[in-house]
C-alpha cells in the first residue's frame, strides 16, 4: 500500500521548489549571450561616442542608473516621461534640472532595438552604460549581471523621498543605504562616483557660506560663480572633484581628506565620524576603492529589479508598450 510523502519530504519538496523559482529569476552576466550576442559593443560605441563629446555625460549616466535603482529598484522607472496616469520621476526634486543624459539612452536603446529587436530592457541599458562610463572615465571593470525587465509606471513621490539630499548628514545617509541592503562600506564606495561629474551651485550654496568645515581657498573660488543670494546662478556647475573632474580615481577621497568635498553629504563621510577611516583607506589606496566600488555597483544593481513576467521589455524607454 502507497504511503503519503512524509511531512518532512513534503517541505524539503516545498523549500526545492522555493529556491527554484526564486533562482530562475536571478540577474545573470550571460542573460542575453544566445538572444543578442552584440549587446555590449552596441551599448559601448553609442556611449563611447556621447563620451567623446561631451565628458560629463559619463558622469550623468552613472547618475541616471543610481537614481533609477535607488526609487523602486532598478527598473528604468527614471527614463519615463509623464502620463495621464502618473507623475513621473524626471520633475522629483533630485532630478529637475540636474537629470540628465536621457537622448544618450534613447540613442544606445534606438541602436540596440537594431540589433535585437524587443529583447533589452531599458532597466539594463542602463545597467550597462553606468559600467561602461566608469571604465571609459579610467575606472573599474565589472561583468555586470542582467535579466532585469521595465517598470509601466513611476513615482514622483517615491523619487522625492528615496534619493539622498546633498544636505543630508552621515546618519541619513547610512540610513536610506541600509534601507537598500547597502553597507555603510557600500556607501562610501558609490559616493566616489563624486569623482567626476558637476554640481550645481543650489546644491552647494550653503556649504560654502554657512560652513567651516571647507577649505578656505575652494570657498572662496566656489562663490565666484554662486552667488549668496537664492535664484540668482542656481544652475551655474562646478565640478564635484575639482582636481580630476573627468577622471575615475580616488582624488574625492583625498578632497574629503583636505576638507574639499562640495557636497554637506561628501564632506559628512570625512568629519570625526563612523566613516572617516574607510575614506583615508581610499584616499590612500586607490585600488581598494576600485574594487570596492565595482562590488557596490552590483549590489546596488540587485536592488529589488523586476524578473520573469514582471513589468515589460520597454521599445521606447520614455513610455511604456
């Protein structure tokens, strides 16, 4: 006579089964190695090229990805413009007027839509183009993972609250990191992409007039073209890293040692608190920090992306199918 399956078969089947669907909707380096084999040197040219023209725009797009994954997850959600039936993110606070480099992604989508039509994501252009601007920029290589699918909605809200302000101190900030499954480690590291890219002078006026934790002579330089008063210069820019600004290296480390951080935040991860010892170890070691950084970049890549049947493959990263 049959037996039923004993209790204790009957969960391991049940954890088996847990596991294996959970596996199958994992991020892999080799997602589109068989459906579209040119993915990678298809993204690079386009970003290489935008590169070429305009160096900040590497900066931007690496921008772009940390916005995207830190609302929602790295869905893509970022590249949506608004809709009848929502408010996107482009208008959040963090992003009006700052966000940029949304053509370039048109660009490298158009270019892969050629390749291998309704197979990448936005979510992964975008995954891919970070990494590629941070090597073309001197940095980092990693093999970034993929797999991820697009959001059919955004948050204006959720971008106002879910990105980190440059007037948020070290609590706040290893806080909303911890939030993410970030470490305090992996907030340090990604804050280095403050090794190139610029600001601008609204979110830097009150540092340079309010606080003393500032080298004097960059101070003094920075108010040459921002101005005291709110409304006046708001957009005029500075670069993040006034030494290398275009170059992916550990010199914002050593301008948080030296007191020369642009940002309230930057400057926070360098002031007598519990994050100053991993900043000297990056000013001083440079391949450290690279390493580091690529570990945060998957980390942060992994955060909460959509898989399997969940939201779409997007043909125009702007709107949804």
């Amino acid at each position: 006579m049959a037996s039923f399956p004993s209790c204790k078969a009957a969960i391991t089947l049940a954890i088996l089964l847990v596991f294996l669907s959970s596996s199958s909707a994992q991020l892999s380096t080799d997602f589109y190695s068989k459906s579209c084999p040119n993915l990678f040197d298809t993204v690079k040219s386009v970003v290489h090229s935008a590169i070429q023209n305009e160096a900040r725009m590497g900066a931007s797009l690496l921008r772009l990805f940390f916005h995207d994954c830190f609302v929602n997850g790295c869905d893509g959600s970022i590249l949506l413009d608004d809709t009848s039936s929502f408010t996107g993110e482009k208008g959040a606070v963090p992003n009006r007027n700052s966000a940029r480099g949304f053509d370039v992604v048109d660009q490298i989508k158009s270019a892969v839509e050629k390749a291998c039509p309704g197979v990448v994501s936005c979510a992964d252009v975008l995954a891919i183009a970070a990494r590629d601007s941070v090597v073309i920029l001197g940095g980092p290589d990693w093999n970034v993972k993929l797999g991820r699918r697009d959001a059919r909605t955004a948050s204006r809200a959720a971008a106002n609250n879910g990105i980190p302000a440059p007037t948020s101190n070290l609590n706040a900030l290893i806080s909303r990191f911890s939030a993410l499954g970030l470490s305090t480690k992996d907030l340090v590291a990604l804050s280095g992409s403050h090794t190139i890219g610029q600001a601008r002078c609204t979110s830097f006026r009150a540092r340079i007039y309010n606080e003393s934790n500032l080298d004097s002579s960059l101070a003094q330089t920075r108010k040459g073209n921002c101005p005291r008063a709110t409304g006046v210069g708001d957009n005029n820019l500075a670069p993040l890293d006034v030494q290398t600004p275009t170059n992916f290296d550990n010199s914002y480390f050593k301008n948080l040692v030296s007191r020369r951080g642009l940002l309230h935040s930057d400057q926070q991860l360098f002031n007598g608190g519990t994050t100053d010892s991993i900043v000297r170890t990056y000013s001083n070691d440079p391949n450290t920090f690279k390493s580091d950084f690529a570990a945060a970049m998957l980390k942060m890549g992994d955060i909460r992306p959509l898989t399997g049947s969940n939201g779409e493959v997007r043909k125009n990263c702007r709107r949804v199918n």
